[in-house]
C-alpha cells in the first residue's frame, strides 16, 4: 500500500507517466487565538487529528480546559484538504446550524487538512441571533486558519528500480533531487536499488530511469516484503 510513511505494494506494476509530489498541509501543533465580539469570549483552538479518536481526544482536552464555557463547539475534517469522507460537527447547545456546520465549511474551504477546531464561547450577556452566532464562529475560526503554522505532510512510497551498473553512480547523484532515500541494495547480475520517495516522485523517477538506462531500466513499487 502507499501512505504517509507507509510501504507500497503491488508486485510487478510500473509506474504511471505525468505527476508530481504528492502531499498537502497539516497542521503544524496546536495552535490557539481568541477575540471578543459583542462581549463574548471566543477561543479558537485548532490542531493536526489523523483518526476520529485523536480529534475526539483534543476535543475532550479542550472541554475539559474549559469546562465551565458556555459551549464548546467542534469540527473535524480528517483526510486531505477539501475530502469530505470523514467529517462531523457540533453545535454544543448553540441554535442548530449556527456554529459546528459554519465551522466545518470553512475547514472544508481551507488549504489544510487532518484538523479539528474547537470554538470555545463564553457568553458576555448579548444575544447575536442566528445570523451573528455564524458569522461570529465561522469568523473567528476562518482567521485562525488564516494565520495557522502549518507543515507539509508527504505521502511516500517504496520504489524499486532495476540498473546496469555503470549508471549507479548518476543514480547516486539524482536521489537527493527526488527527495527520496535509499533504504536497500541488491547487487546481482543487474543493480536494485531500492528508495523511499515521495509519491508523486514515481513517474519523474521512472523517465529519469528510462532515459539513462536508454529504455533498458525498470521502476516498480516494492512489493510488502521488500
């Protein structure tokens, strides 16, 4: 399989021409702002959840550090950047749709993925309505992801590539412009070098073999046991 540090497999398949590197933006911790509209207090707390549990977790932390809030509203939104597979939302006691959904629209809308976000609310004595309680939690969150720290998550893949060896040494010269590793040699009648890259990586990788080896290299995805 390919992943985020996982192996691929896949015995024999070669790689598809055209592509690029392959990743998105995650959030870089656990990052927090706050503001006060109309005398309540919001607190935004935005932070990186790969699986439903991790983001309930940081939800449950956030409840419990603010325990006595007048409501802690949450979205998650768990794969790459814009996926809705794996999302859900709570309005916490807030008029229905006024809070979770907008939160979670504007964590759809962002460049970011893997996030949850808590809006913590205490209640300053004046009622915003409907049309103020989302304009007031989608707000403060969508400035949060405006200014949030973020990282690079990559998603990468075992490699196998077939050379002669009189091409091992340009291979040894091109491996750190793929941003790729080498994690095992097997020196038979022919070279196999087997490399960790970045998954978007495989179709450059794969012309580049085809070029210097006129046609006669190979590059596949590992299989589980190599």
């Amino acid at each position: 399989m390919s992943g985020a540090g996982l192996r691929a497999g896949g015995q024999g398949r070669l790689c598809p021409p055209g592509g690029g590197v392959s990743g998105y933006l995650v959030p870089a911790g656990v990052y927090r702002t706050e503001e006060v509209i109309r005398r309540s207090r919001f607190i935004v707390t935005v932070a990186h959840a790969e699986s439903v549990s991790q983001a309930q977790a940081q939800i449950a932390a956030v409840r419990e550090e603010f325990a006595d809030a007048t409501h802690n509203c949450w979205a998650w939104q768990l794969g790459p950047p814009g996926d809705t597979a794996q999302v859900r939302a709570s309005d916490d006691g807030e008029p229905a749709g006024t809070a979770g959904r907008p939160m979670l629209g504007v964590l759809v809308a962002s460049a970011v993925g893997e996030v949850v976000a808590v809006v913590t609310r205490y209640f300053g004595g004046i009622k915003l309505g409907a049309g103020g309680l989302v304009r007031a939690y989608s707000g403060v969150l969508a400035r949060a992801m405006g200014s949030l720290p973020t990282v690079e998550k990559v998603r990468w893949q075992r490699l196998v590539l077939t050379l002669d060896y009189p091409q091992i040494s340009a291979f040894y010269r091109a491996l750190p412009g793929w941003g790729a590793q080498l994690v095992a040699e097997d020196c038979g009648l022919r070279a196999q070098m087997t490399i960790l890259a970045p998954e978007g990586m495989a179709p450059a990788i794969a012309a580049w073999v085809q070029e210097v080896s006129a046609g006669a290299g190979e590059v596949r995805i590992a299989d589980e046991e190599e």
